[in-house]
C-alpha cells in the first residue's frame, strides 16, 4: 500500500525559512512531487525528486532521502503570497498514478 | 484558455439523480486522471486512463464510472449520487516520461443534498 504524511499546518513569518517535512511508503518508487494549491485553485506542480539530493529552483528546494522514505520542501524568503498549501506525492512503479498526502497549509503572517 | 478544461465548475444536485463531469484538454496527453479531494483527506485518485480503451481504478472508484471517449477527453459519472460524494473534483493530464507532471483543471464543485 501507499501513505503518505505530512504535517497538517504550519506558520512563518514574511522574509523567513520555512521546511515541509514529508514521509512515504510506496509499493514501489518512481519519484516524489510537491505541488502548490492556492485556496479555491487547482494544484500546480512544484518539484520533483527522484534520485536522492537537494534539487534548488528559485526560492524553493526540495530534498529527498529514498532509504529513509522522507522529503521536505524548503520556501525561503517567505513572501505573503506563498500561504497555500503543499501537497507531497509519490509516484509508485512505472510511473502510473500519483498518491498525494493530505497537504500541509502554510500561513504566512507579517 | 485553460489546457484542461472541466464542466460544469459548480453543480448542486439531489440524492440518486444522475451526474457527468467532463473534462477535455488540449495538452496532446495520453494519460488522464481524476482526483476528488476532500478537506483533511487531500487529493484521492478515483479513475485513471493512458488511451482511449484503456480505464484503471483508482482508490476510490466505488460510485463512479469513467468513460475515454477520446484521446481529450474524460468524463465522470456518478450513477446515483449520494451526499457523501460532495466534493471538489479535480481532471488532470500528463505527458508520463520522466517526471509524470500533473496539471490540473479548475475542479469542479459538486454538492449533493
């Protein structure tokens, strides 16, 4: 079977760091996703690990530890806009279905 | 215009009436999906296609079809809808490859009294 975890709320302050942990257990592996979903908006693709390492884009990175089933998602200089939530998702064998885990929603305050 | 269209994006029915959601895209994909997702429980795979003929169950297919009519196109159906099916619906694309990108359509709400 497939799980995922992620904490369900976080809270930083404007202009901080910010880390999304996330676990998983898939039957099989072919990747981890992070996506963004502002309120009320479709999810929008964020990153993808598949090999394990940081991967940086901007102000985003996201890590990946394969043996120890765990990812995070690194926002720094938070800006208000970024309060959404972010899901982390897996991809099991083959690449044929994306699992996701129930989001974590990020409120940014000033 | 949006690459992953869905219809209708807000639907109010009643218990055991009939309903169709309906996606098309025009990203050129061959595989699509569709997710519902509920507060705290996040985005659950219901129905997934990579060609016209080809259907595969998600996590929760219990209560719906699917039905591939095209290479764009992707329809939900709940036979007999139930209140415990009000959710936000969500049609997504990918091209598959290396990273197996999801992109999403605007969702559609639905809400069954």
């Amino acid at each position: 079977g497939q799980n995922i975890d992620q904490p369900t709320e976080m809270t930083a302050t404007e202009g901080a760091i910010v880390q999304i942990n996330c676990t998983y257990q898939t039957s099989g592996f072919n990747g981890l996703f992070w996506y963004q979903q502002h309120a009320g908006e479709a999810p929008t693709f964020l990153s993808y690990n598949v090999l394990d390492g940081l991967e940086e884009k901007g102000r985003f990175s996201s890590f990946l530890s394969r043996s120890k089933g765990y990812s995070y998602l690194l926002l720094k200089e938070l800006q208000m806009k970024d309060s959404a939530s972010y899901l982390c998702a897996s991809t099991g064998t083959g690449g044929f279905k994306t699992i996701f885990g129930a989001g974590t929603r990020l409120f940014v305050k000033a | 215009d949006a690459d992953v269209t869905q219809t209708p994006r807000n639907r109010i029915t009643k218990t055991g009436k009939r309903i169709m959601l309906e996606c098309s895209q025009t990203k050129g994909h061959d595989r699509m999906y569709w997710y519902r997702q509920d507060p705290g429980l996040g985005l659950r795979l219901i129905y997934y296609s990579f060609d016209v003929k080809d259907i595969n169950k998600g996590e929760i297919s219990d209560g719906y079809s699917v039905s591939r009519q095209a290479q764009a196109k992707f329809s939900l159906s709940l036979e007999s809808a139930i209140p415990n099916q009000t959710a936000l619906y969500f049609c997504a694309t990918s091209a598959g490859g290396r990273t197996g990108e999801l992109f999403f359509g605007e969702g559609s709400r639905l809400t069954v009294l």
